[in-house]
C-alpha cells in the first residue's frame, strides 16, 4: 500500500507518528529524546553520512512536529543541519564539454562570461554570467546545464535564498507558506510546522466530547487524497480519532460563492479570497491591489464561523491540504473561529499513532455541500461556482474569470491587473499547481487527482449551491 | 419563544433536513408563528440512526420529509400552548 509520493514524506510522517503515539500516551516529554534512536535504531545509515548525523536530523523534524521554533512566525522552516546545501544555481558546463575548436558557446554569451583552459574545456565566469542559457543551446554536446537547487526552483516567488553557510534561507517578508519548497526539497529539509500535538491536547482535554465538542473541517480534496480507502472509512477515522462530527469546508465554499458573485457584481473587478496563500501574495507583493480582495473569509472559516454561531463552545480543527492555513487559523478575522489546522499527511500519521486502518472501518456520511462547493479544490473550480451563483440569485452580470493555477500565472494575473490591463473582471488565484489537490500537504499528488474531486462532486446530493446552503438560513429571512 | 433545533449533520442531511426545514417554515408562516417559534440548525446531535433529529426545545424527536406535518402537529403545537 502506497501512501506517499516520496520517502521525504514517509519520514516525517515516521516522526509525526511516534510523536502522536507518545503524546496519546502521555509520555511525550519522557521519551522525547529518544524518538530519534526508535527511527533510527543503529547499525549502517541509510539516509546521511552516520547514524548520529541522522538522529540530529530526526531530533530536528521532532522539534517541528512539536510545533517548531516559537520565535520564527513563519509556519515553513528549514531545518539547516538537513540541507544539503546543493551548489548554486545557474549555468555550468559539465564533464562533458570535449574542448572543440568551434566554441560556439563563447561566440553566443552576450557577457563575455565563458573562458577556456589548457585542456580547451569551457568555463564559465559566474560574476559574469546572467543565465540567459544561450551557451547551453548553443553547444553541440549538451555540455552545460542549468543546475536548480530544488527549493529555489520550487519557490517561484523567489523567496528562498542560499544563506552564507550555504543552507537554504527563507525571506519571510515575501514568502507565502504555500509549501512548494517542502514538498520539492529532496533531502526533507524544508518543513511545514505540525500542530497535531494542539489538536491531540484538544481531543484529550474534551473528554470524549462532553466538554466541548471537537468538529473536524474536512477540505474538499479529501477526495483525491487517502485513496486506498473509501472517504466514508476516512470520516470513521477522524471519527474514530476523537473528532465529534466532521463538516464539509465545501459547505462554506457554496456560502463564499454565494455571497461573492453578489460583491463581484457591485464591485466589478474582484480578486479571490479562498486561497490563504495567494491573499498573503497580494499583500506582500502587490500591496496596491490588496483592496480588490474579496472581503469573504475562506470557505473553512466561513463554515466554522457559522459552526461556532450554532454551538460556541465547540472547537474547530481544519483538516486539509494545505500548509498555508496555518497561517491563516492565526489571522485575527480567522482565529476566533478555526482553533487549529492540520494537513492530511498529519491526519494519515494520527490514524497509524492510534493504530487505526481505516481500511477496516464501516463509512460515516460526509455529504453538506453542492456539486459547486466540492470543485473549488481544484483549480478552475472557484470561477464555475461563481458562474453558477450568479445564475442561480439572477444576477445579470458578464463573468469573465482568469483562473490562475498556480502562483506563477497568479503573478502574471496581478502584473496585468496591477497596470489596469486584467484579461477579465474576476482573478481566481490558487498558489498551488492544479489547485488545493495540488497542496503540500495531500499525501500523493497525481494527474488524476482531479477528476476524483469532480467525481467527488457529482457525489453531492445537493445540486445547487442555493439548495446547499439553505440550511445556513435557518432562522433567517432569505434574501 | 419555542426553538426548533434541526440536525443539519452529513447523515441527517442525506435523511432530508433540508426537507423537514422546509417543511416547518411553510407550516409556520402559514400559521403564523414566527415570532413564537426560532428555528435552527445544528451539526449532529450524535443519534445519527434516529434521523432527522429534531429538538423541541430540549426534547428529541425523529422526524423525516413525510412526517413533518404530523410532528409539527402532534409535538410542535401543543407544546407552544
């Protein structure tokens, strides 16, 4: 049974399952130290140079499952000791240059940036070479190559430098949490900060929900994710792990939908809400377009702040794809609402903590949202519910939706909307490729993740979004 | 003032919630009881095989789309005297 896309992931999940064991168990603090040894148990490294340089690697991951470095804001951080600290980016010309008489690449670099030595073999001059690539076409033998260093090539905002020792180094002020750099860097040594052990405390502390009840804010690309088992098994699970009762975040998508076709219409000109990264992307790097947000809180929160009208007492755990939310559950419109966020990786490590194959569970209902709510995890998804929502209140207005996937057409989106010159009148921005299926924090990310979520959303019983959050109206006088 | 409490949980829901809903606001406006009686919704009252659950207040009654008028008359007015 496959669970995971790379063994980077298997182990941190080793990690954030051990430390769930022993934070069930209520000897966390006890065997702290020892995690590392009960991964790694001796004998020949597997990983890195010696055992002992693993176990202070793994008493690093340790430290993040816990909740990592308090004095860091940032929920992403890097584990300095595990980088492996790959050479720099840009142009290099390799073993294989022949030292050939033609030099083709010298005669293409606009910058003077190549030399060669006795052997005639190329050289480039780093301080003077821009990484045009022009060498690199031009020769005959493939010599040069572009060298990335996985984080940096995954972090397209480019917040992620080399620091002086080499290690990779995240500039706060521009990063977005979005997890790019995690899921990418080969050797695990970017890492998203884990909250499980908030969550376990909570379920703990709710003594089988008679203190308080604990819901679970289920994200709708679930249904890409822990395909091994039907997604009634998986409910049972997160059942079975405590929670009181799990809710669709795709209920408080139908609701955004509902409410931002109508702040579209008067507004005219709209960028989404829903994705926390893409809003944190605004404010830091186009700061001008920031009053063009929408003024809906995300789909989960939306949902939670209702679940929270209906029993205040309760506590809400988001339990999704993404790492950005953990930021996000930290914002003051966010934070009286949603007490704590998960990923599904770290929903996978608190099933195998308690022992739980949800292969062998009977299957619980998830079923609050429409067809519409369902599809905004992935991208695309947002700007057909929109659409609909428009259609179904009647209101006459021309969607034209510029569906972004991923953050690099999100730049591009912004860089056009930010001149005055937006291809369209609403910029559905998702940071991650494919859309939230395509989140740091899914187990496995697979081309066929979307047509599960679509799946998924014919499932729904409700068919329009209308129907969907008519329940949300309970009480009140409908518009 | 009497409240309703319908469970608008995942199993409820596809029992037809939205439905018993429904049921009770037409029946309600057309006896004009609204301010006697606050409806809401709450995410499962965990009897999730007695659904749809429904509180009158505090008590709890099993309810589905076909027995709603029959509930609204058999529990819901007599209480409200």
């Amino acid at each position: 049974m496959r669970k995971f896309d790379t063994k980077v992931q298997y182990l941190k999940y080793k990690v954030l399952r051990a430390v769930a064991r022993h934070a069930w168990k209520g000897d966390l603090l006890e065997k702290l130290i020892d995690i590392p040894k009960e991964i790694v148990p001796g004998g020949t490294p597997t990983m890195r140079c010696c055992v002992y340089k693993e176990r202070a690697i793994l008493a690093e991951r340790v430290k993040i499952a816990m909740g990592g470095d308090p004095t860091n804001p940032n929920v992403i951080e890097v584990i300095d000791i595990a980088c492996d600290e790959c050479p720099a980016s840009g142009y290099s010309v390799t073993d294989a240059c022949r030292g050939c008489l033609a030099h083709r690449c010298e005669d293409v670099c606009p910058k003077e940036a190549i030399t060669f030595d006795e052997q005639h073999k190329a050289h480039i001059d780093k301080q003077k070479c821009v990484n045009c690539g022009r060498c690199a076409q031009a020769c005959q033998y493939s010599a040069i190559i572009n060298r990335k260093r996985p984080c940096e090539n995954a972090c397209k905002i480019k917040a992620i430098s080399m620091a002086e020792g080499g290690e990779a180094k995240i500039d706060n002020s521009k990063c977005i949490s979005c997890g790019a750099c995690v899921y990418q860097c080969p050797f695990g040594a970017i890492s998203d900060k884990s909250y499980i052990l908030n969550v376990i405390d909570m379920l703990k502390k709710s003594s089988g929900n008679e203190k308080y009840k604990v819901y679970a804010v289920v994200a709708p690309s679930v249904a890409s994710n822990f395909t091994y088992a039907k997604l009634g098994q998986v409910i049972s699970g997160i059942e079975k792990l405590g929670f009181f009762h799990c809710v669709e975040a795709a209920l408080g998508a139908d609701m955004v939908a509902y409410s931002e076709c109508k702040e579209l219409a008067e507004k005219g000109f709209l960028t989404s809400s829903c994705c926390p990264a893409f809003v944190d992307y605004i404010k830091k790097s186009f700061p001008k377009m920031a009053q063009h947000i929408s003024h809906n809180l995300s789909p989960a929160a939306t949902i939670a702040k209702y679940m929270k009208e209906t029993d205040p007492n309760c506590k809400i755990v988001f339990i999704g794809p993404c790492t950005a939310k953990k930021m996000e559950v930290r914002l003051d419109r966010v934070r009286p609402y949603i007490d704590s966020a998960i990923t599904f990786e770290e929903l996978q490590a608190l099933f195998d903590s308690r022992d739980i194959d949800i292969t062998t569970l009977g299957e619980s209902a998830l079923d609050n949202a429409s067809y519409f709510g369902r599809i905004f995890a992935r991208s695309g998804g947002l700007a057909d519910a929109v659409a609909e929502a428009l259609k179904e209140r009647g209101i006459d207005f021309d969607l034209k939706a510029v569906s972004c996937d991923g953050i690099e057409q999100c730049k591009a989106a912004l860089l056009k909307a930010q001149v005055g010159k937006a291809d369209g009148n609403f910029i559905e921005g998702m940071a991650c490729v494919g859309g939230c299926i395509g989140g740091a924090g899914c187990l496995t990310h697979e081309a066929k993740n979307k047509a599960d979520v679509d799946k998924y959303g014919r499932q729904a019983m409700e068919k329009t979004i209308k129907d969907a959050i008519s329940v949300y109206n309970i009480g009140k006088d409908a518009e | 003032m009497m409240k309703i409490t319908i469970c608008i949980g995942s199993s409820c829901h596809l029992k037809g919630s939205r439905e018993v809903v429904e049921g009770l606001q037409k029946l309600i406006a057309r006896d004009g009881l609204k301010d006697k009686i606050e409806l809401a919704g709450t995410f499962c009252l965990g009897k999730c095989q007695t659904g749809v659950n429904v509180l009158v207040n505090d008590e709890r009654f099993s309810v589905s789309p076909e027995t709603v008028e029959e509930f609204y008359s058999s529990a819901v007015l007599p209480r409200l005297k």
